[in-house]
C-alpha cells in the first residue's frame, strides 16, 4: 500500500572508502516529492576494512562471497548502532546501497557486498538494497543510478555535479529525459597520492595548491580514450588502475606535482561538460566540494555559475537519495532509468527482504 510518508534509513559506501554514510530521512508525497533530513553520520571503516575494500578488484570470486558475508554483518552492525546512537524508533525500511566489488557491464557483471538478504534478519527491519544488479541484466551499464533522485528531489537545478570517487553529472536533454553519466575519476586518484604524503585527503587542496601542472602528463591524461565515448557510460576502479595509475606514475614527479596536475585535469574535464550549456545553475555536491583549489579550478574553466549547498546534503546526498530509490522500489515505481543506464526499459530496481 503506497503512502504519503516514509521514514527511511539510507546506506552508501563510495569507492573513495571515506567510510559508510548513513541519513535517516523523512520522505513526503504530495503530487511531488520533498524531504527532510532528521540526523546524519558517517562511521569511518576501520584499517581492516579500508586494506580489505581497496583490494576487492584483486579477490577471486569465493573470496568475495566469504567477505560478503563478514561485510553484510559488519554493515548491519554500523547500522545499528546509527539507530542506537540517535534512538530511531521509526523506521519503514532500510535502504542500502553496499559497496562495489566489480562493476564491469560490457559483461553483464556488477557486484555490490553487503547486500545478502541476512542483513534483514540481522537489522530486524524491511531492507531494500542490490539496486544495480536488475539494470546490467537489462544491458545497463548499472550507474548512475542517483539521477532519478536528482530530478524528483533537486529539480531547481540545471545540473547535478557529484565530486565523489568519481564525478558524475545528471541533466535533462532537449527532450526533457534525464541522462547522466560518470566524467572522471576525483577522490579515487587524489587519495591515493595524498596517502602516500601521509594524509587521508587533501585538505581544501592545499598540497595541489604547492604543486605545479606537467603539461605532457595533463595532456596524456585528456587524450585517454573513455573521454571521447558519448553517453551512457561509466567508471569503475578497475578502469582507475590499468590507465590512471600506471599513466600518472610513468612521469618521475614529486607527489605534490601528480595531484596538481590531476586537479587540472579534472577540472578541464568537467568544465568541457557543464559548458556544453549556458547559463546553467550547477549543483556540487561530494567530498570534493570541500577541494577549494578543485573548485577554483573548475571555475577557471567554466563561466556557469557552482553553487555550493549545505554541509548536510554535501556530504549525505548519495545517501538520501539510495533512501528514495528505496521509497520508489516500495511504491513498484520507476526507479532506473533507460536514458541514464541504457538499459532495454525503465525499471524498478533492487530487491526487499523482509526481516
């Protein structure tokens, strides 16, 4: 039975492994959709699960399946104690993301841990979650999958700019159908330098600030291939670490120098898709819309006006909205949407498991 209220947990863990961001949102339906977010965290991953996540692309298939099983109670655990901590007594479902093992579409492969149907039983609450796995299996390429969220939720916006692992974009075409589509690798490449200078992040860019661009690496890195594929079309880890990584350390730079340069080149990156319309309102959103060197960048390139939102929804937005395709799964309506994924239909995506 549909309702006009939903109180909803919603789950996302990003590939730049920051650790597990959980929201606990309250949706309304009045002909259109608003919310309201009542408390946030996110629940760093212990050194264990940090070393254990980074390597997922390296496991052979029986060991994914043995760290499923320990990461789907290890999540259900942090789950817990969310509800504990901020007394949650109101819950209609729990919407969950995971986190991504493998995402390769052209073979019809994607796989989220954290998502086995015990972590219903281990929550004592309805679960909705495998969101991507439906779309590959109708020949999507099972991401982006937030952009559903962006028009129902941000529709004031002319874009939706998410700075995260990766950054990705969701916009509606002349035909008013939203498309969407991963641009560049972000925090995925520049945590990794930064780590090696022993921070987790680049605070506010300033280690990219003290460097300077290599113009033949920017330029190598520009002309990579996936650059020139149109719509849809997506990133994974596995695409980071057989071109970025063995690109970028082929040229004996200082570290400083490497994350400048990729800061430039993100942001050139990003601006040829923002400028492709003018007088655009552009929302950013993710970790890196606390990079002020990233964003003076980016607006170095583009002349459209970045706004900046609220910490808040900086930080949960990919969770808030994993909470509503969760809400619109409950409802059996569209959740997915062929003119993102390019999949064969438009569907409702992911899978409910009862307690």
């Amino acid at each position: 039975m549909k309702k006009d209220v939903y109180n909803i947990i919603g789950v996302m863990s990003g590939t730049s492994l920051d650790g597990i961001d959980l929201v606990y949102t309250k949706f309304y339906f009045n002909g259109s959709w608003t919310f309201k977010i009542l408390c946030t965290e996110t629940i760093s991953y212990t050194n264990f699960w940090v070393e254990e996540l980074r390597h997922l692309v390296t496991k052979a298939p029986h060991e994914l399946d043995l760290i499923d099983e320990a990461y789907t109670k290890y999540l259900a655990d942090t789950i817990k104690f969310f509800i504990k901590k901020n007394a949650i007594d109101n819950i209609d479902a729990v919407c969950s993301h995971g986190h991504t093992a493998l995402h390769k579409p052209e073979q019809n492969l994607t796989y989220q841990i954290g998502n086995k149907p015990v972590i219903s039983k281990l929550l004592g609450y309805k679960v909705v979650c495998d969101f991507r796995v439906h779309d590959v299996g109708y020949g999507g390429q099972g991401a982006p999958l937030v952009p559903i969220g962006d028009k129902l939720l941000f529709s004031e916006y002319d874009f939706c700019l998410n700075l995260g692992g990766f950054a990705n974009i969701s916009l509606d075409d002349s035909k008013g159908e939203r498309i969407a589509y991963d641009i560049c690798p972000v925090n995925i490449v520049l945590n990794h330098y930064t780590k090696q200078l022993g921070f987790d992040y680049d605070d506010k860019g300033h280690i990219a600030k003290s460097g300077k661009v290599d113009q033949d690496l920017l330029n190598q890195l520009n002309q990579l291939d996936f650059y020139k594929q149109t719509h849809p079309k997506s990133l994974g880890l596995e695409w980071v670490k057989s071109n970025i990584f063995p690109l970028v350390d082929s040229f004996q730079l200082q570290l400083k120098d490497k994350i400048c340069t990729f800061c430039e080149h993100i942001s050139i990156q990003i601006a040829k898709e923002i400028n492709k319309k003018e007088d655009v309102v552009v929302l950013a959103t993710g970790g890196g819309a606390y990079n002020s060197y990233l964003l003076n960048r980016l607006k170095f390139y583009s002349y459209n006006d970045i706004i900046i939102p609220s910490n808040t929804v900086i930080e949960f937005k990919e969770a808030l909205i994993f909470a509503f395709l969760g809400v619109l799964k409950l409802r059996d309506e569209i959740n997915c949407l062929k003119s993102v994924t390019g999949a064969l239909k438009n569907h409702s995506a992911g899978l409910i498991y009862l307690p």
